[in-house]
C-alpha cells in the first residue's frame, strides 16, 4: 500500500516537473524572441535612417557648385553606403534565421554565433570603409577656401563619432543580451 502511494506521488511530481519544466523553456523561448524583435527593430530603424538621410546627404553635397567634392571621394561614398546596406542585410538574414520554436537549442546557439560574428566583422569592415571617405573629403574640404567649412567639419566629425558611439554601444548591448537569452536556452 505504501509502495503504491509513493509510485503515485512520484509520478504526480515527475509530471509537476515536467511541466515546470515545459513553462520553464517556453519562457525562454519568449525572451529569446523578445531580444530579437528589439535587435531587428534597431537594424530595420538604422537601415530606415539610411534611406532617409543618404538622399538629403547627397542633395547637400550637390547644391553648391563651388564646393565640388573630387571622384575619389564620391566613390569612397558609394562604398561605404554600399557595404552599409549589405551590413544590415546580412544582419537581417542572419537574425532571421534564429527560430527557437523549428530550431534545436544547439542550431540556435549556432545560428545566433554566425550573427555575433558578423555583426563584428560588419563594424569593422564600416569603419575601415569609413575612415578613408573621412580623410578624401576632409581633403577636399580643405580645398575649398572657407575656414568655416572645415571647422564645421571638424565639429560635426566629433559629433558623429560621438554618435556613432552611442549607437555602436546600444546595439553591442542588444547584441550582448540577445547571446546571454540564448545562453540560458542551453
């Protein structure tokens, strides 16, 4: 008699068990999809600023004709917005690819690693992309004549660095989160 009861109450634990254990993971599964949601709602406003600011930047750089800046510098544009847009669209598909309800834990924890990977990679690619453009049209501006021209490129390199910063720190943030929600998955 004895024996029965305590087969039966091992069952109703091992069954409270799996249950919590269920909640437990589908929890998880929630938060790991909730840090993806906020990192590609980042990468889809970053690329919506893109697009927004890339043709008001080129009308700038357009409407004065005594400020012409040289070839060199419009091709190092064209490079770097190129190598911007394939960023974030690598980073759009790589994310994309995270599913932990069609995924086993390892897949995920693989997939979200190819991300992390290139998510650095595509820094520092944008940044080696960036820092020539920088320079081509630092030089041209120097070229054009106007002291104020060049102190106003001067402050507004700082303050985009500090923004770029700013921005590098928040996604690095997601990034790191969005690895530490998979982490818990294992």
């Amino acid at each position: 008699m004895e024996l029965e009861e305590l087969k039966q109450n091992w069952n109703i634990m091992e069954e409270r068990l799996g249950r919590l254990e269920m909640e437990q993971r589908q929890q998880q599964n929630k938060t790991v999809n909730s840090k993806l949601q906020q990192v590609r709602e980042r990468i889809l406003k970053r690329f919506m600023m893109l697009v927004v600011v890339l043709p008001a930047l080129l009308l700038i750089m357009n409407r004065h004709d005594n400020y012409a800046f040289s070839l060199l510098t419009w091709v190092l544009l064209f490079v770097f917005v190129a190598v911007i847009i394939a960023r974030q669209f690598t980073w759009w598909l790589l994310l994309k690819r995270i599913d932990c309800l069609k995924l086993t834990v390892r897949e995920v924890c693989l997939a979200e690693s190819r991300f992390h990977m290139s998510f650095k990679v595509g820094i520092a690619v944008s940044v080696l992309c960036a820092v020539p453009l920088l320079v081509s049209m630092l030089w041209d501006m120097s070229g054009f004549g106007d002291p104020y021209v060049m102190a106003g490129a001067w402050t507004g390199l700082g303050i985009g660095l500090l923004a770029g910063l700013r921005l590098f720190l928040r996604a690095w943030r997601g990034v790191k989160e969005l690895r530490e929600a998979i982490t818990d998955l294992q």
